[in-house]
C-alpha cells in the first residue's frame, strides 16, 4: 500500500417558499447502459459536493486539525479514528466496506483532484462533470453518451444502449445513443435540479447556504418518518433507498443482455451546516453510500472481478470549517475507483498540503489531478476505447489531461 505522486497538472415554510422541499426526498436515480464486451463499469455520481477532507482525511497533514476543527477526523488508532491508508491519508470510518477493498487490493482513492471547473456553482460544477468540457456549457450530451458510440454497436434488435430510472436523463448518458428512460413509481414532486438551483443562488452567501442546508437536512430526516400509514420499522430511510437502487443495477447487470455500464446518483452532500464528524449527518450517508456499494458488489457476484466502480462528486468544500459546523462550496475532493477490476490498495496524490499558502484562494484544497485523467484510463483501459477518440470525441481539447496508468488490471 502506497501513496502515488503525481506530476501537478420557521423551517418548512422557508423550504415551501423556495420550492425545493420536495425535491430533498429523491430517490437515488440509477441508468443503465449496455455496450459490447465483458468489462462492467459503474459510475456513481455524488450530488452536492462531498467533503474530501472528511471522507479521506489527510490526518498527516499538520494543518489539517487546524482547519477543520471538531470536524477533522482523528488519526488512526485513535478513538473514532481514520481507517488506516497510509501515513498521511485514511478513510471515514463509516467506509468500512471500501477499507476492505483497499486492503484486498481492490480500491483506488485519489486525493486533491476536480474537474476542471473553479466557480464553486453546483449546477455548473456537475455539467462540467458530466459534458467532460473544462466550461459548464458548449455541449448538450455527457461524456459517457459519446464513449458509449465509440464502441461496437449492438444488435439491430437491441439498438438502445441505454435506459434510465430517472425522472430525467442526467447530462453524462445524454447524447445521440439509442436511450431508454422509465420514470420509477415513487418519483419525487420537484427535481432535484430545483434544489440545486436554489442553493446556488445563496452559495456566495455562507450565512444563508448554512441555514438552507441545515434546513434541508432537517426535511430529510423528518419526511422519511412522515408517512404514518406505514409502520416506522418498514418506512424506507435514504439509506434503503441507495441499497436498493445498487441491487437493482446489479440484478440488471447480470441479467441476460443485461446493461454493461451503470449510473447512480446520490444526493445530500451539501453539508454547509452540522457536518458532523466521526458521527452525524455525513457519516450516516457515508455509511449509506459504503452499504451500497458492498450490496452492489455482493449482487453482482461472478461479474465483480470484472467490474470498476467510479465515485465522483461535483467539487470538494473548503478546508476550514465555517461557523455554523459546516463546510462551503470548495474546490480540490477525492474521488474512488473500486471494483476486481482495479489494480488497488494505493492512494493516488500529489499533495499540494494545507497550509495558507498552499490552499487555492486561501481556501480550498489546491487540485492537482484532473478527473478527465481518470476517466481517460478507466474508458480506454477498461472499455477498450481508443485514445484518440477520448482526446479528440469523448474529451475535447483535453490534451493537458493525460490518461493516468496502471489503474486497471491487465
């Protein structure tokens, strides 16, 4: 196990008001799409933008306490400590599941990485995550539409290489592939898009995104106990609905013809307030996101040695906490690559650190490591897609992204 050095390259009536309440229950949405070959890869998209520093504490850091204060996670060995990575990176302990595939052998965490978006807007940071371009707009389809038409095209009886259970096709499926979409019955009132609009109009306002994420939060948890027609012991949590989402998209994975390329969104990582550390708020839906990615693995079954999973978010938040338990809109997080597929049990960085100097505006985690970088070497080493399609169709203009290497088994 080893870290990789890179080159640097009133609560309710506030939320009916803004007309997002709704949208705070959403099902976690799950695509699907089917391409030629063997390999299976699963794209799971973390909306809200997730804490990097929390979910892989860099607890060798210096600095890192400092900053991020009672939310900081405390060095292995330690009680409620860092599951151990190396000497200066962990992992949440509510990632149990992922601890075990890096130990196996089977996980790949990047640290300090992002797109190559800066403006800190979550609509805009998960366009440019998806359209696989370094601006929010210039493309109406996603990079995974477009690698899914650099493969072998199926048959002329099955020419749909896709299909969403989603109230809308997220941008990265989006393209001139064949797509099917089935909106599932327990679909939300509003979308999900909605919220994120709102809180983009306060997210330069780090008093106002407190209270909305706070009150946000608050909504979750008490719509999940708001259906009293059903017993409390069989009302769904958004954990049950993240692990059923996972066992769908292996049920369909396995099936005969079954899809080869999955996409799974999860929402809820905006956590301007009440954070929480080892426990609270986030460490629950780490602990959620873990649990489905273990059912995820334990379903698939026989296909698991042949798959990658790959977890990614918007844009990381700041480094140092804000004065409501929280953290803003930032910049530098971490993502994952999981699965048998994966040559593992690695941290992937080139640390910028965390002193003053260091951070991106005084403020955020610098990013050193463009996530382009990663998805050029899952597509192209795991998907068989040719490296001249992915610079010059999947990823335009992204020469400066070199595809990273020896990230999948041979």
């Amino acid at each position: 196990m080893s870290m990789v050095r890179l080159n640097p390259f009133s609560r309710r009536d506030f939320l009916l008001s803004a007309g997002a309440w709704a949208a705070s229950t959403a099902l976690p949405r799950v695509v699907f799409a089917s391409t030629a070959g063997s390999a299976r890869l699963v794209v799971v998209i973390l909306r809200g933008a997730l804490d990097g520093l929390a979910a892989v504490p860099p607890h060798g850091d210096r600095d890192y306490a400092g900053l991020h204060r009672e939310l900081a996670i405390a060095a292995p060995g330690a009680s409620d400590g860092a599951l151990a990575l190396d000497d200066t990176f962990g992992l949440h302990p509510s990632l149990r599941f992922l601890h075990e595939r890096f130990l196996g052998g089977e996980l790949l965490v990047f640290q300090a990485t992002a797109s190559p978006y800066r403006d800190r807007s979550h609509f805009d940071g998960q366009n440019v995550l998806e359209n696989g371009l370094a601006l929010p707009l210039g493309s109406a389809d996603g990079w995974l539409n477009r690698a899914i038409g650099a493969m072998p095209a199926r048959s002329a009886q099955h020419p749909e290489r896709a299909v969403a259970l989603s109230q809308n096709l997220p941008l990265i499926l989006r393209g001139v592939s064949p797509v099917l979409s089935k909106s599932p019955s327990a679909a939300p009132n509003v979308d999900e898009d909605l919220l994120t609009r709102v809180a983009d109009l306060y997210s330069q306002d780090d008093w106002f995104a407190a209270r909305l994420s706070e009150a946000v939060q608050g909504e979750r948890l008490s719509m999940e106990d708001r259906d009293m027609s059903t017993p409390r012991q069989d009302r769904p949590t958004a954990v049950d609905r993240l692990g059923a989402a996972a066992r769908l998209a292996a049920a369909l994975m396995r099936g005969a013809d079954g899809p080869q390329v999955a996409v799974l969104e999860a929402t809820g990582w905006d956590t301007h307030a009440n954070q929480g550390a080892a426990k609270g708020p986030l460490a629950q839906r780490l602990a959620g996101l873990d649990n489905a990615l273990r059912t995820l693995a334990e379903d698939l079954g026989p296909l698991w040695p042949q798959t990658a999973v790959l977890i990614v978010t918007e844009f990381g938040r700041t480094a140092a906490i804000n004065g409501t338990r929280g953290t803003d809109h930032g910049t530098g997080g971490c993502a994952f690559l999981a699965g048998g597929a994966v040559r593992g049990g690695r941290v992937v960085a080139d640390w910028p650190g965390l002193a003053s100097n260091a951070l991106l505006d005084r403020r955020d985690l610098r990013p050193t490591l463009d996530l382009r970088s990663i998805f050029k070497a899952v597509l192209g080493d795991h998907l068989r897609i040719d490296a001249a399609a992915l610079t010059s169709h999947v990823f335009p203009n992204s020469q400066g992204a070199r595809p990273l290497q020896g990230l999948i088994r041979a």
